[in-house]
C-alpha cells in the first residue's frame, strides 16, 4: 500500500547540528498527499529547525528531503516556494510595513506569469520592463489576484477584510498570524508547514483557527503541523510525531501516542509543558 | 632582501595602530552589535589633541599620552550617554545613522576649530634608527609596537579579571541573558565606548607622529581601515580584530611595495570585500547561522506616509515649473538647479536604502560612473551630450549593480560598510586608471550641456533641463513603487528571510533595485559633469553621500516626494539663512542626528 503511493513529502534520517547540539537528529517522516501529520515536543525539541530544513532555510548536515519523488535536500527557500512548498513562522513575520493586502499578495508571488516572464538571462529586465509599461496582461494579472487575495481573506470572517488597507504592524497579534496563513494560502501550496498557527490565541480565536485548518484538511490540503495545543493536534492530526532532543521518540495515531510512557516522560521530564498537560487533562 | 624585511616591519607597525581602532570597534560590536562610524573621528580628536598637548603645552610623551586617552575616553563618553544611549529602543538603523551623523559632526568641528589644512605632528622621540638584520627600527617603532602590545595585555587583563570585564564578556556573549542575570547594560557600555575611544584616540596620536602630519580626511580612512581589519577578523571579536588588523597592514605593505604607494587603500578595501564574500563572518568564525527570528518591521520606523493630495503636487510643479519666467535671481535657479541634482541622486538612494533596505554609503560612485561616462564620451567619441548623459545612467546601472552585488548577501550594517568600500574602490580605480581617466589630473573641458543640437547654457534653460529630468525620474519610480514590484522591494527590507520563503529571489530584486536606481543617480551626475566642465576623482565624494542619505532619511525612506523636498530643504535652507559654506555639513550632521531621534520616520513618513 504504502509503496503504490510514494507520498508526497519524505524525510530520512534527517539532521542538523549546532555546535555540540545535535537540533535534530536522524528524523524519517513520510507525509501522504492529502494527509495530516503533527509533530509535537517540548520546547527545544527541534521542530522548528524541522522546519527550516524543509523549506530551505537551513541546510541539513546529513540526510534527504524528497518531495513529490524528487530530491530537494537544500535547495534554496525560493526554488521551494516555486514548487509550492508554503510555511509561516512560529514568532510571525509578516511585512510589518505592507499592507495586508500586499502581504497577502506577496505569498501569491510565485504565481506571477505576465509580469515575470520565464526568460533566462534577460528576465529580471522584462520584469522591470512589464512592471513599469504594465501592458493589459499585467494589469489583468494583477487584478485576478487582488480578487483572489480577498477571497482569501474572506475565509476569516471580519477579522481582515474590514483592515485590508491597513499596514500589518498595527494589526493585533492574533490578526497578524492569520494574515500569514492567508499569505501562505495566496501561494496555492501543495504542502502547507504551521509552526504553532495558534500561539498567543485565546481559546475562541484557537478554535477559529482550528477550524480553519480543519476546512482546510478537507479540501485536500496536505499539512505538517507544529502545536503545542494537544486537543487540537487530535482532532486534526492523521498521525502525531513526537521530538526531544532532536529525536523522534514516538509515532502514531494521537490517542496513542498521547499515552507513550516515553512521551510522558519527555514532557514531565523537561517540566515545561504546562499547556501541554492542561490540554490533555481537559 | 632587506626591503623586505622593512616592508614587514612597516606593515606590522601599521596593522599595531589599525589594532588600536579596531579593537576598539570590535569591543562595541560585541556588546551593541553597531559599527561605530564614528570610530575614525575620535582617532581624528585624538590626534589634534595630541598637537594641542606636543606643540602648544609641550607636555612630555608619557603625559601626552594620558592626556589623549583621557581627553578622547571623555568624548566616547559623551557620544555614548547623548548619541546613542538615547536610541536604545529604536528601529536598528537609528544607531548605524547616529554614529553617521556624530562622525560628521566631529570631523567639522575639529576642521573648524584647527582648519582644514594639514599641519606636523612632531614626535617626541629622538630621530634615530637601528640596524635589525637587513631593515632598520627607530624608537617610534617600539613605542607604538610596545603600546599596542600593552593595551593588548591591559585589556586582557580587564576583560578577563574585573567584574566590569566579565560583565562585558557576558553582555556580548548573550545581552538578554546578561541582563537578566543584572548586568548594568548602561554601565557596559559606557566602559566599552570609554575604552574604545581612549584607544582609538592614542592611536591618531601615534598615526600622527608616525608620518609627522595631521589632517582631517585621517578621520574616514581610520573608520575604514578598522572597519575593515575588524571585519576581517570577524565583529566582534576582539583578538580577531587584532590579528585582521596586522593582517591589514601586512596585505597594505606589500601592496604598497609592489605596486606603489597609491595602491594602498585599493588593496585594504579589495581585501575586505573579498573576506565579505567569502567569509562574512570573518577568517575565524565558524557556524553558518540561521539568523534568529526577528520582530517584524524592526529595521525601519514603521509610520503612515502623509497624503500629499494630487492637486497639490500639480500645483507645485507649476510653480516651479514657470519660476524661471518669474523675476527670480539666477542665483535662486542656480540653486534650485543644485536640488534638482541632488534630488536625483536622492531618488535613487531613497529606492536603494529606502525601499530594498540597503543603507548604501557609497551612493556618490554611482555620480562618478555617470559623469565619468558621460564626460569621456562626449569628449572623445563625439557622443551627442544628450545620449552621453543616458549612456552614463545606463553605466552607472549596470557597473553599479555588478560592483554591489557582492554585498547583496550580506544584511543591516555590513551593507553599510561594503557599500562604503565599494564606493573607495569606484574612486581609487579612477585616480589609478589614468590611460582612461586621465587620473589625478581629472577631466577638463567638457562640452556644456545640449539638446538636439542647441546647447543648454543660460541658467534657465539648464534649470528647465534638470528639472524636466528630475520629474521624469520621480513619476518612474512612483510607478515602479505602485507595480509588483515596488512590494517585492519593501517585503524584502522589512523580512528578508519571509520574503525569501515566498519565493522572492533576493538577488534578482536588489539587481532590479539597483540597476533602477543607479540610473537615476548616473544621470545625476551625468548632468553634473557637462555643467561643471571638469571633473577629477574627487568630485563626487563621501560628503554627497552622506549628505543625500541624510536628504532621505529627512524626506522619509523610500518616499519619492520627500526626496525631492528633502534635497530642496538641505540645499535651499542653508542658502536661505546665508550659512557659510564650512557650516553647513556641520548642519547637516546636526539634522541628522535630530532626525534619527527625534522624527526617524522623515518628514513625510517612511514608504
Ligand atoms: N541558529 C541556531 N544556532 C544555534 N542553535 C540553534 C539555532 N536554532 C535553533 N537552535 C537550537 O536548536 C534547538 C532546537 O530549537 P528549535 O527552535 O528547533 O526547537 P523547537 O522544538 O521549535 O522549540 P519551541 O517549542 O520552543 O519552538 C534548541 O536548543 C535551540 O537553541
Ligand atoms: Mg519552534
């Protein structure tokens, strides 16, 4: 079974190291095309340098990232996001002095046609060329995706589209994770990364996004997330990887995973899950 | 042989005092992570005040010294509590200016209170020298080798065992950390700049005896050549610093004795660029690092631009489009002409620094590639003026944009700092490559400015001409800011590594922004050439750098219609207030400095 369908992301032995700190450490995941996978851990556990691997924006010292069957162990992130790899960050970081609009509109970057025509050499010239004369394709261009980007933002609610026009550093700290998951959406990703989508969030705005992610699932998005909010991760989750220390310690459907010994350990071990054990008490 | 032997003992002597500034630098990069420009000023005070304590209080050498190091050790104080204390919360760009725009301060007041014009540093040691092997050493050698070795030791020691020592050592290991573990920030820095500027100041004391002469352009070769001996030993690292420094003066002394002594700063300044490209952290850093995840929109004041209604830039450009018919003086258009330069070359460094985020200290290489063009083509080709002035933009675009792009890996300060060599390299290139540009003698009797065939003389018609070009340029890049682009760009300065995951190439845009930008400003001087008539290596200096960096942050960053008010203001108000011409970079140093602490979002707000 596994074999008919290569997945769509795959990791072996994976690793990263820092100095005498091994961030992560001989990770294997395979991630199906529609699937949802979690990766939990306690803090410094090394998902997020996970992430960076992924999408580029470190390089791993040993292993190899496969995706869509093809090799793309560092690889830089544009190349990545060129084949529809998307992520937002766990600390946010959006354009603080862009609109919403334009971050947004940034993330459909990679979907510009008209006014980045895929010429070697003299390219980047056409493109100042086409942005500056902004021909009839451009402007067409231009306007399907800022119909898109509102679009986009609809899918929440009220919270962004009443402040489209607005820069994204006066936004609140909740409206500015959305505005990178509609970002990340703008690319059109085939794989989407969350790093911890509901840090900050009161538990309203948590359930918001995890409906979201939930509509998103459904329409056949393949996602790797990162939450430390157990109840989220499972609902969500087809499968939770748990790290520590770089390490995978356990793999499996959540409710399983949840009652590792190896996974109480790490958390009671480290004594810096507090949500972690609040979620899961509840 | 034995030259050699000399060479070697001059390059170590050399790289003992560039070790005094850079270690200096190094200190206060661990600690604020800043380039402190003002570095090489402080060397500048140094030196002067050493003359004042040689020639006019014929202090001995030992009180000399002490009395330099104190008097600068004050004056690293001072820049410390009033300069940057202040700013400690800002955008990270506020520093980088404020150092810019202390140093600017410094130099013209030591150039107004002793003149501009060089003056001998007697040493105060007996002029003899000894046989070592093949070379000879005279006892100012030993001095400076045996005060660099004992600061050296003198700073170990501090570093290593005083509690204010450790506190530094922690404070640039990990700030937040040692903070919370209640180290004074304040007072850490006040040692470190306090000691930075004791030694920075003996060693302009010491350059001076050295070649027995003072001026005040020591000031930016000192900041550069520390910048550079630092940034090769990697920042912040203070035995590094010491090692890129005699490293420094070794690569400047062999230089020197192989190609002749005008291949002096070439060499420092292609050294650096290559350790930039190569090893950006330095010969002896090791890790590449993922930067750590930033606040956003931390590198510039975030702010609201203010709305300027159409009608009203219409209405402006009326008026100042039919000012010529007016009963205006020629000196008014005269003037107006200048702003109308300046504001071009603010245009393109407003993109460059504003927009794309990269803080080019360089900018005035882009006019000396225009003019250069320019002026030769006309002059040796025949090339129509007109064209020549566009064939010098499209020079500046595409030599400028090579010559940066090593830097456009790099980030924050270091864009500074090789934007800064580059822009020494453009300059030194031209004083050397005499087969084309006639080096140190410059270029003279170039044709006038002309259109079609008639020629552009009378003040009117060349103000007309500039002002046309200048509108020309700002509706351009107001469209380039309004295009896909225009959000490339800025999605690039406030998160590189954000815009990197979505797909934005950084080398692609910064070209793209350059190459934009570069033309503008090689128009600029393109211009300049044909009204000037003449031209040599140093038209197109430092100073216009600074001063248009300083008309964009006035206009705010990134603002098309704040650069052109800006250079109004900076080249008209001086004018209006009749301000002598050796105060006004002294003013504009003091805007500077207002702004970046007062208003760091410009006038009309950042863009
Ligand atoms: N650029 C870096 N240089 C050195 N060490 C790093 C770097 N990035 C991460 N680390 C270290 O690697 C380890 C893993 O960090 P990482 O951010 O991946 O953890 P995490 O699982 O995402 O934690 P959290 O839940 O707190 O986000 C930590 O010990 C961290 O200090
Ligand atoms: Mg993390």
């Amino acid at each position: 079974m596994a074999e008919a369908h290569a997945p769509l992301l795959s990791l072996r032995g994976l690793t990263r190291r820092f100095g005498g700190l091994t961030a992560v450490d001989g990770i294997d995941l395979d991630l199906a095309k529609g699937g949802l996978v979690s990766i939990i851990g306690p803090n410094g556990a090394g998902k997020t340098t996970l992430f960076n691997l992924v999408t580029g924006l470190d390089r791993p010292d040993a292993g190899e990232v496969r995706f869509e069957g093809q090799d793309i162990t560092g690889l830089s992130p544009e190349r990545l996001a060129g084949r529809g790899i998307a992520r937002t960050f766990q600390l946010g970081r959006v354009f603080g002095n862009l609109s919403v609009m334009d971050n947004v509109l940034i993330g459909a970057h990679t979907r510009l046609r008209a006014v980045k025509p895929a010429v070697p050499v003299i390219g980047p010239l056409l493109e100042l060329g086409l942005a500056l004369l902004r021909p009839s394709s451009v402007k067409a261009e231009e306007e399907r995706l800022r119909e898109e980007v509102k679009a986009i933002l609809a899918r929440f609610g009220e919270r962004l589209l009443p402040r489209i026009d607005q820069p994204a550093y006066s936004l609140s700290y909740a409206n500015r994770r959305r505005v990178e998951i509609a970002r990340a959406l703008a690319l059109k990703p085939r794989l989407l990364l969350l790093d911890e989508p509901t840090a900050g969030m009161n538990p309203s705005e948590t359930a918001e996004m995890q409906a979201l992610v939930a509509e998103l699932k459904a329409e056949g998005l393949t996602i790797l997330l990162i939450e430390h909010k157990l109840e989220m991760v499972m609902r969500l989750s087809d499968r939770v990887i748990v790290m520590d220390e770089g390490q995978k310690i356990a793999e499996g459907p959540g409710e399983e995973v949840r009652n590792d010994p190896k996974v109480i350990e790490a958390y009671l071990g480290h004594g810096l899950s507090g949500t972690a054990e609040q979620e899961s008490a509840a | 042989m034995s030259s050699w032997l000399d060479y070697t003992i001059n390059g170590l002597i050399v790289g003992n005092v560039y070790a005094l500034v850079a270690v200096g630098l190094a200190l206060i990069f661990g600690v604020s992570r800043l380039i402190n420009f003002a570095q090489g000023s402080i060397y500048l005070v140094g030196a002067y005040i050493g003359w004042v304590a040689v020639v006019q209080l014929h202090t001995p050498l030992p009180l000399t010294i002490i009395f330099v190091a104190v008097v600068a050790a004050l004056v690293g104080l001072i820049i410390e509590r009033f300069g940057l204390r202040p700013l400690q919360n800002s955008v990270r760009i506020a520093p980088l200016l404020a150092t810019i725009g202390i140093s600017f301060v410094l130099d013209q007041l030591v150039m107004l209170t002793f003149s501009p014009n060089p003056r001998a540093l007697p040493s105060q040691l007996p002029d003899v020298r000894f046989q070592v092997g093949g070379g000879t050493i005279g006892p100012l050698d030993l001095l400076i080798a045996g005060v660099g070795i004992s600061s050296a030791v003198l700073l170990f020691v501090f570093l290593r065992y005083s509690k204010l020592g450790w506190a530094v050592r922690a404070a640039s290991q990990d700030r937040d950390a040692a903070m919370q573990m209640g180290v004074d920030v304040n007072r850490v820095n006040q040692a470190v700049f306090g000691i930075a500027a004791a030694l920075g100041g003996v060693s302009g004391l010491l350059v001076g005896m050295y070649y027995n002469q003072i001026d005040t352009a020591m000031s930016l070769q000192a900041t550069l050549k520390g910048v550079v001996a630092e940034v090769v030993g990697g920042a912040g690292n203070v035995p590094g610093a010491v090692v890129g420094s005699l490293l420094l003066g070794l690569v400047e002394s062999y230089g020197v004795a192989v190609f002749g002594t005008s291949y002096r700063n070439l060499f420092a300044f292609l050294l650096l660029v290559v350790v930039l490209v190569l090893r950006p952290n330095g010969l002896f850093a090791s890790a590449r690092q993922a930067p750590p995840e930033p606040l956003t929109g931390t590198f510039i004041a975030p702010s609201r631009p203010v709305r300027i209604p159409r009608w009203a830039l219409l209405v402006a450009a009326a008026v100042f489009a039919i000012l010529p018919l007016l009963p205006v003086s020629f000196y008014v258009l005269q003037t107006l002409i200048n702003a109308w330069l300046l504001g071009m070359l603010a245009l393109s460094l407003t993109l460059v620094a504003g927009t794309i985020g990269q803080v080019s200290l360089g900018h005035a290489a882009l006019l000396a590639i225009g003019a250069y063009t320019s002026a030769l083509l006309s002059l040796t080709l025949s090339v129509p003026v007109g064209l020549a002035i566009i064939a010098g933009g499209l020079m500046s675009a595409a030599l400028g944009t090579i010559l940066i792009s090593p830097s456009f890996r790099l980030r924050g300060h270091y864009v500074s700092i090789a934007t800064l060599a580059i822009g020494e390299i453009v300059s030194l290139v031209i004083l050397n490559w005499e087969s084309v540009t006639r080096g140190p003698i410059g270029i003279s009797g170039i044709p006038p400015l002309s259109l079609f065939g008639y020629d552009l003389i009378s003040p009117t018609s060349v103000y007309w001409f500039s002002f046309a070009v200048m509108v020309v340029l700002a509706l351009l890049q107001a469209r380039l800011l309004s295009s896909h682009l225009g959000r490339s760009f800025r999605a690039i300065r406030d998160d590189d590594v954000a815009a990197r995951a979505y797909g934005l190439s950084l080398n692609r845009y910064k070209s793209l922004a350059f190459i934009f930008g570069g033309f503008a400003a090689g128009v600029s001087g393109g211009i300049a050439a044909h009204l000037y008539s003449y031209i040599n290596h140093e038209t197109f200096n430092t100073q216009q750098s600074i001063l248009a960096l300083t008309v964009v942050i006035l206009g705010g960053l990134g603002n098309v219609v704040g650069a052109i008010v800006g250079a109004v203001a900076l080249v008209g108000l001086p004018e209006v207030f009749r301000i002598a011409a050796e105060y006004r970079i002294l003013i504009y140093g003091i805007v500077l400095l207002l702004l970046v602490r007062f208003r760091p979002q410009g006038l009309l707000g950042t863009i």
